[in-house]
C-alpha cells in the first residue's frame, strides 16, 4: 500500500449516507489547514481528488493523509494539487499496526522513544491525540526535518 492507498473500511467517520463525502472531507482539511491555499476535493467511488496549492512537502502530504485516513476512501490522487516549495524533506510513511504506540514508533524508526513527540508534530493535523492512533492510519515519519 502507498502513500495513495488507504483501507477504506477504516479511519475518523466524517460522513453518512446523506452527507456528501467530499464536502465533509473538504471541512476536514480546512478546520486544521496543513498549508493548503485553493483546496477542492471531490470523491467518487472512493476515491478522493484533492486539488489546490500546497505551501511545500509537508502540507501536500498531510493533506493527502487527512483525506485518506477517512473512513469510506480507498485511494487519494493528489495530481491536482499543487507544490509551491518543492524542497525535499526525508520523510518515512507508516501505517499503524495493532498493539503500536507512537513511543513504539519512533523507538523502531528514530531510535529513541522519547522521539515521539517529533512524529506528533509531524502529524498533528492527522493525530489529535498521541494516545488516540489506531490499525490502519497512515502517518509521516521525519527522518531529517
């Protein structure tokens, strides 16, 4: 599974039957803005369309793991979606898996548990609470930022 790629049959539940997904989604991102300027979302079948201008890497990514960690969509395309500042960063992508905590996390990828504050900041659009993450969520791992 990919950066683009999510389970669909997990994640935050934003949307009913009579509520219109991308709309929801769209809500979602902005009620904690990454960095994203124009933001347009749309979903069909399951799969979510976001498109704007992102201000570098990070708000790009964390825009597509906030529409993807949503319960009902299976694929982000973010083709649309536009960098601004195309500065690399070293960045790892992790799907959470049963029994992980975010100390357990940064232990296995940064070497230190205490690390795991870097990987909240690094997703707090995305985690909003280092104690609430669950199987299945995909999150931003900084290895140098």
């Amino acid at each position: 599974m990919g950066l683009f790629d999510f389970a669909s049959n997990l994640g935050k539940k934003l949307f009913g039957s009579n509520e219109d997904p991308a709309e929801e989604i769209q809500k979602h991102i902005e009620s904690d803005n990454p960095g994203i300027e124009g933001l347009s979302v749309t979903v069909e079948d399951g799969v979510a369309n976001v498109s704007g201008s992102a201000k570098d890497q990070a708000a790009y990514e964390k825009a597509i793991l906030m529409a993807g960690n949503v319960q009902g969509i299976k694929e982000v395309k973010g083709d649309s979606l536009q960098l601004l500042d195309n500065t690399a960063l070293n960045v790892e992508y992790y799907t959470i898996q049963p029994g992980d905590s975010l100390w357990a996390i940064a232990q296995k990828h940064l070497g230190n548990g205490n690390d795991y504050t870097k990987i909240f900041e690094a997703n707090k659009e995305v985690i909003k609470d280092p104690d609430l993450i669950y199987p299945g969520q995909k999150i931003r791992i900084p290895l140098g930022e």
